[in-house]
C-alpha cells in the first residue's frame, strides 16, 4: 500500500505539533527513573498493537529493538497481563494507557493505585504520551504509509 498523501509536507505546521510532543516526552522519559524511555516504548506498541495500527507497531518493535528491548518481551506485549517479565512500572503504564485508549472512564481506585506507582508528574506525562500516540496511529491509519519502510535512527 502506498501513502496517500504526504501530511509531513502538506501540513507542517499540524504535524510539528505532534514532533513538538514527542521531543517533551523524549527529554522527560529521558530523565525519568521511572517511566523511562524504554517502557514509553512499550506503551506505544501496546497502544498500536489495541489500534491495530500496522506501520507503528513496525515502527515502534524496531525503535524497542534499537533501545535493547528483548523479542521475548516484544512478542508477550499483547499477553503482559500473564507474562511474568514486566516489571511493576510497566504494568501499570501499560494497563493506564489500555484504559485511556478504550476510552474507559478512570475509577478512584485506579487512579490513586496508579498514582502510587508512578507519581503525579509521571502520570501526566504518561496521560499525554498515551493520547500521543493514539493521535499519530489514528493520522498514520488515514494516510497509511508504507508498511515496513521505517528505519530506526541510531
């Protein structure tokens, strides 16, 4: 399948809001010790994989692979609940951002158990990171580049 349309061109100004946000998430999961860059990874194949958004989850198991991400813990993503090899932070960044992306409502109960794992200031981040990358797998199920063609930066 061939992308229909070029959005990075065609709409720079749209599309550098997206970049703008990943840059944030970036420099502040870098600097996390909790949420790190490597469990923001997961989140988004987590997140691609429930959006069944192809090219990112291409995009996103490369980006894992480069970061020294296991395939045994790439391929157990969809099953995390049963796997034992996540940690504590990861199954909770991970089941957060399930629920922000069925759209499900946030009980009391989840928020403060959420909140004690990873903190306030994470828990934003997280928030956004997750709305993130529901935006770009929605853009990129609109346009659909080709499948494959991402090559991770090193």
């Amino acid at each position: 399948m061939t992308l229909r349309v070029d959005y990075f061109s065609l709409a720079p100004d749209a599309i550098q809001i997206l970049m703008k946000q990943e840059a944030y998430l970036r420099d502040h999961f870098s600097a996390s010790d909790t949420v790190t860059v490597a469990t923001w990874e997961l989140v988004k194949l987590r997140v691609s994989q429930i959006n069944q958004c192809a090219f990112c989850v291409d995009m996103h198991s490369k980006d894992a692979l480069e970061l020294g991400e296991s395939n045994e813990r790439l391929i157990g993503l969809s099953a995390w609940r049963d796997m034992p090899m996540y940690t504590e932070v990861e199954r909770t960044a991970l089941a957060w951002a399930e629920c922000l992306t069925a759209g499900q409502a946030i009980d009391d109960q989840t928020y403060k158990s959420t909140v004690a794992v990873l903190g306030e200031k994470v828990l934003i981040d997280l928030t956004v990171a997750v709305n993130a990358i529901n935006s770009w797998n929605r853009v990129v199920k609109a346009f659909k580049p080709e499948v494959g063609s991402y090559k991770p930066q090193k």
